[in-house]
C-alpha cells in the first residue's frame, strides 16, 4: 500500500510541476514594459515549406530594452521571418536592414499594463484550478486505496501530504505572479 501512495505523490508533483512550467511560459508570453526574446515564441517560420519556430531558423536577442533583434541563420530567410512577424499579428512592426530585422518594443500605456496585469492574474488563477484539479484526483485515488484495505490513518496522513504539496505550489504560482505583476507595472 505504501508504495501505491507513493506513486500518487509522485505524479502529483509530477503533475502540478508540469502545470507551474506552463504557467512560467505562458507568463513569458506577456509582455512586460520590456523587450523579451520569449515574445516572439509562438512565431513560426515558412522554412523550405515547413512551418518552424522562429527560435530555430534565426538568433532572437536583446540588444537594448527596447529592441528585439533577429539575425537569421540563412539571409534568404529575413523576408519569410518578415512575413511571419507581421501574420503574427503581435502589434509590433519589424525593421528589415537586408541583414538584422529589429523590432521597437513600444512602452505600454497604463491601460495596456493594467490589461496585461488581469491577462496575469488569469493565467496563475487558470494554474491554481489545474492544481486544484490535481489535488481532487489524487485524494480520490487515496479513497480507492481506503476500500481496498488502506488503513484511515494511513490515508489521512497522505490526504495532508497531498494538500501540503498543492500548498507549496500554490505559493509558487503566487510568487511567479507578484514576479510578473511587477515586472509589467514597472516604468
């Protein structure tokens, strides 16, 4: 029995960690006052006729705050990247050299911050329901093992641990969220 306790532990954690590295991805994707590489993530590239991720066709930095800065790997490519960037449709408008595509990162508007900062919050209340969701499942998993002979205390004990794992997550989801919410209102 112990060790079927163990496994619903196991993929407990397994489970909420999962849904924490979504949570930090989609927070990537929100874009604070700053430039970020992680923008641009969703961008996928018309590459010899497969759609790929821009990340891997072309270098994607930072030079400066306000600026993201993409070299492509082939030069053929700064028209297909061009092209993606503005499909996107992520508000941003792309600045072709011949060699470098820059883009202008606009400082947002205390309106726009304050959207980005609900969009936030949405996305961590989203992660604390798929932890919520996690706990639910592993309790009931608990229960079965109770009619299967588990002993009350024995289940007791794991529902606490069960409920002290969604804890320590749900804290993490709160610090990711304060992390964000001052990285977007900061000017």
């Amino acid at each position: 029995m112990q060790e079927e306790i163990e496994m619903i532990l196991d993929d407990a954690k397994e489970r909420m960690s999962k849904s924490l590295e979504h949570l930090d991805t989609e927070l990537g994707h929100i874009r604070a006052g700053k430039a970020n590489p992680k923008m641009l993530d969703s961008i996928m590239v018309d590459y010899y006729g497969s759609m790929t991720p821009l990340s891997q066709v072309a270098n994607v930095s930072t030079p400066d705050p306000r600026t993201i800065a993409i070299q492509p790997w082939e030069k053929t490519l700064i028209g297909a990247i061009e092209k993606a960037i503005m499909a996107a449709n992520i508000g941003m408008n792309p600045d072709n050299n011949g060699d470098l595509i820059r883009i202008s990162v606009p400082p947002l508007t205390e309106e726009r911050r304050r959207d980005l900062v609900k969009q936030a919050k949405k996305e961590c209340e989203d992660a604390k329901v798929s932890l919520r969701n996690t706990r639910r499942d592993s309790i009931e998993e608990l229960k079965k093992l109770k009619k299967d002979g588990l002993s009350e205390d024995l289940e007791k004990d794991a529902e606490g641990e069960v409920q002290k794992i969604t804890d320590g997550f749900s804290k993490k989801v709160d610090d990711l969220y304060v992390i964000k919410e001052k990285d977007i209102l900061t000017v």
